[in-house]
C-alpha cells in the first residue's frame, strides 16, 4: 500500500512539477526548479545539471548540496568549479569512463549503487571534489535530457539517496529511475521550449540590430539616434510609472510593457533605410550628393576674372573692377553663411538672396548668359530655418509612412502587438497637426506620447548631426515647453518630464559636458509646479 502511495505522490509532484515548468519563462530559474524537483521527488541529498556544449562536453550549470546547505551556478551567481566533462578523448574515441559522459553515449539512466567500488568509472576527479568540500559522494542515479528532435541536450544526475526513515544513503531504486526519466524528459522539453523562445527573441532582437546596422552604416548620426532614443523613451515611461502626482498617476507597466515599448523604441525610425542619405544628413541647403556651395565659388571666380579681363581690355576702370570684386566676395560670404542653416531666415536676408542671383551674370563657353544663382539654388538658400526644403521635408516625413507599412505587415506575437502603435506615433502632435495620420492625444497611447517627447528631445541635444549643434538642457527644455504649449507634446507627460529630472539622467549618460547647465524649471514656458499631496 505504501508503495502505491508513494507513487500516487510522486504522481502528483510530477504533474505539479509540469505545471511549473511549462509556466517558468526564466531560463536560469527553470534549470533550478528542474533539478531541486528532481532532488525533492527522489528524497536524494545533491544533485548537478549538465548542459552539452558546442565543444561536445557536458557543462555543469547548477550544483545543489542539501547537507552542506550548498546552491552554486544558475541564479545564486556564485561560480562551479566542476570542470566540463568531454564527450570525447583526445584519439576521437567514447569518453565511457564517466557516468554522465556514458549515458550521453549510450542514450540510457545509469544506476550506480556505491561509486567507491565501481572500478568502471574514473573516480579521481569525484573523490578530489568530495574531500575539498568534506563531502562523500556514494551513490549515482545519472540520465540524458533529450528534446523533441531527439538531441541530448543535458544531463540530470543525482547524488546520494536517502532512506527517508533512517536518513541513511542509499542506492537509488528502479522507482527514482523511472521518476527521474519522466522528470528529465518534462524538463528536456520545457527547456527546448524556452530555449527556442529565447533564441527567437535574441534572432528578432538581432534582427533589429540589423536594420539599425544598415541605417548606422548610411547615416552614423540616424544610427546613434536609433540607439538612444528607445533608452530615453525607456526612462520617461519609467518615471510616468513610478509618479504618483498629477492625471497619470495610475499609469502602470510591467515588465513585458516595458519590453514592448522598448522594442518599439529600437526600431521606431526603421523605415530610413529607404531615406535617401543625402537627405538625411543634409549638412547645408545646397548639399545634394555634395555641398554645392562650391558650383558658386566657382561661377564666382569666373565672374570675377571677367571682371578682370574686362579691366585689363579697358573695358572698364580700376574703381569699378575693385568695387565689384569686393561686392563679389562678399556676396559669396553671405551665402555660405546662409547655406549653414543654422539661424532663421529673414526676410530682409531672402530679398538679398534674390537679389545676388540677378545682379551677377556669368557666361559660358558660348557666350550664353546666365544668372549667378539658378532659381532653385535659391529656393534652397531661402530655406528658414535648418536645411530642408519642402521636398526634402517631404522625402524625410515619408520614413514614418515606411515604418509603419513595414512593422504592420508583421505578424506580431500577442506580447509585441502594440509595437507598430508606438513606434508609428512619434511624429504625431496632440492638436491632430502630426503626421503620418493626423492621430489627436486621445487617440494615442501613453507609451506612444513619450516616444514622441523622447524623439523631440533626442533631435534637439544630439550633438552628432552635421547639420547642427547640440542644444543646451536648458535651451532644449525651453524648446520643448514651447512644443508644450503649442499642444504638439503631451502635457501631462512633459510635467512628470521635468518634475522627476528626467532630462539630468539623460544627460549625465548622452550629452557632452559643456551642455549640460543650470536649470531653472520656474523660468520654462508652460512649466506646471506638482500638486501637492
């Protein structure tokens, strides 16, 4: 009767021990519910697991000694100093002088009953172990872990039975064997499982990388912009979760959120890889494929020496040909100056611009005449702020819509799904004036607005762009109160923002020393003090 009850027990441990594996999503805390289990349903006293290695020998991942109070490897992070176990000798030949070793070979449970007078086994490497650590390993109950492909992936291996009366190491029974083979052949699977999830994930992971790679390699500037917007985006959400002032203090995330708002962030800006990147690391207004500010130092020069010539013909005077050249060369100075881009245009500035481009003509080889600046040079040098045109804002705007073509037409798992929501809101306003479509603050998520004031703040103290320098906290801060204001960012979300120094922990990790200054929150426009409790 008492053997049946024994099984009936064991009957129940295994089927709890199932449950628990199929339900545990942390690769090291699975190897430990799968060994300890093994040790508690076979009322054994220690116990290793060993996984296989690309070098074919048997690595030990968890050691566990019940009497000597001993938890090594797995999450107790303490170091084994177990050596690995080959497969192999040196000759190429079947390592069979070690248990775990054989029953790898031989694909069976291998019961040894009192290892001390086993002569078939090589005891040296045991017996060293068991007097360093004043501990006598007796006997062996040892089985493969095979997946479903039939790969040994592992082996279990338990030390030292006791009698569960008189506390007594004993041989391990048929019974533990047939337990520890349904226990290793559960845990086999629930470990292949999560193994593959893992390694699925790390490849979508890689993948990612991949993308942000090819991005990095046309545009290092976009690439280091896809990097560290998801961990700005990362700490404004935290810090939404953790504040318990203000409309989102109820906001909660756990930790496969925060997975799936930082997926999003990795990949937010994928759809650049179909960006030309002669747009997006338009330096100057006239950069195409190159600055072609040095098109009109060239007509400049050729004016110039007609001007020279012309004198030199009596065509004109010294007086005239010297003011001339003088205006030339300033004229030139300020539209380098412009092609910059990094001061607003005024309109006294573009009426010069226009006025350059007729006042000077240049002749080619055919005596055709031409005026010194072509209507779209101008166009371009009239930009009024940064270097974009309209067309070239246009061709920039369009890697959002690429995005999110690209990430809807995956097939999400149900953890990621929100993924292409995130990722595809942070160019959208909260007054609906965003683009790609036009989405208001209600129609989008939480997750989604702090992405867009990380994008925001990201852009404006980046000091990597060639087209600009880095802003100073406070100037960014200002900037982003105004965006505040202006309803483009989300209010709530920029208040937690700046209540919880955000901005300090960014800096302190992303921005250069010099651009990082004194802040005064009073003086930021749109600045909110928290309620009080």
């Amino acid at each position: 009767m008492s053997s049946v009850n024994n099984f009936v027990t064991n009957f129940h441990k295994l089927v709890h021990v199932g449950i628990a594996l199929s339900s545990q999503k942390n690769l090291e805390n699975l190897l430990e519910e799968i060994l300890i289990s093994a040790i508690d349903i076979t009322n054994c006293d220690s116990g290793t697991l060993y996984l296989m290695t690309q070098a074919n020998e048997l690595q030990c991942e968890i050691l566990v000694v019940k009497s000597l109070n001993i938890k090594e490897g797995g999450s107790s992070g303490k170091t084994i100093e177990i050596p690995n176990k080959p497969l192999y000798h040196r000759d190429g030949s079947p390592n069979f002088f070690i248990e775990a070793t054989q029953a790898v070979h031989e694909n069976r449970t291998i019961n040894v009953p009192n290892a001390y007078k086993e002569l078939h086994f090589d005891m040296v490497s045991p017996s060293q172990a068991d007097e360093l650590r004043g501990y006598k390993s007796t006997s062996f109950l040892t089985t493969p872990m095979q997946d479903h492909e039939g790969e040994i992936i592992g082996v279990l291996q338990l030390i030292n039975a006791k009698d569960p009366e008189t506390n007594q190491i004993i041989p391990f029974t048929s019974e533990d064997e047939e337990v520890l083979e349904a226990l290793a052949s559960q845990a086999a699977i629930a470990f292949s499982n999560r193994l593959l999830i893992f390694r699925l994930e790390n490849l979508f992971k890689e993948f990612i990388d991949l993308i942000n790679g090819a991005i990095d390699d046309k545009s290092p500037y976009t690439g280091a912009h896809c990097r560290r917007v998801p961990e700005l985006t990362s700490m404004i959400a935290d810090a939404v979760n953790n504040n318990d002032k203000g409309p989102l203090k109820d906001f909660k995330m756990t930790d496969a959120d925060r997975y799936e708002l930082h997926i999003a962030g990795l990949i937010h800006d994928c759809g650049k890889v179909s960006t030309p990147v002669h747009i997006v690391d338009k330096a100057t207004k006239l950069e195409k494929i190159y600055d072609r500010i040095g098109v009109l130092e060239l007509r400049l020069e050729i004016i110039r020496r007609d001007l020279e010539i012309a004198f030199l013909k009596g065509k004109c005077s010294e007086e005239d040909w010297k003011k001339m050249e003088h205006q030339l060369i300033d004229d030139i100075q300020f539209l380098k100056e412009s092609n910059v881009g990094s001061e607003w245009m005024s309109d006294l500035s573009i009426r010069r611009i226009n006025q350059i481009a007729k006042s000077h003509q240049w002749q080619d080889y055919l005596n055709n005449s031409h005026d010194f600046i072509t209507a779209e040079e101008v166009e371009n040098l009239s930009i009024r702020s940064g270097t974009l045109n309209v067309l070239d804002r246009k061709i920039i705007n369009h890697h959002i819509e690429v995005t999110i073509d690209m990430l809807e037409n995956l097939t999400w798992p149900k953890h990621l799904q929100r993924v292409p929501e995130y990722a595809g809101g942070h160019h959208e306003r909260m007054d609906g004036r965003g683009y790609p479509k036009g989405l208001t603050r209600d129609e989008m998520s939480v997750q989604a607005r702090c992405m867009a004031i990380a994008d925001v703040f990201e852009a404006l103290t980046a000091s990597d762009r060639p087209y600009k320098k880095g802003k100073k906290l406070s100037e960014a801060l200002m900037i982003l109160g105004k965006m505040k204001l202006d309803k483009h960012l989300d209010p709530d979300i920029f208040n937690v923002f700046v209540w919880e120094k955000v901005y300090e922990q960014y800096a302190k990790k992303f921005l250069k020393v010099e651009q990082i200054d004194f802040i005064d929150v009073s003086q930021i426009p749109g600045y909110e003090a928290p309620p009080l409790e």
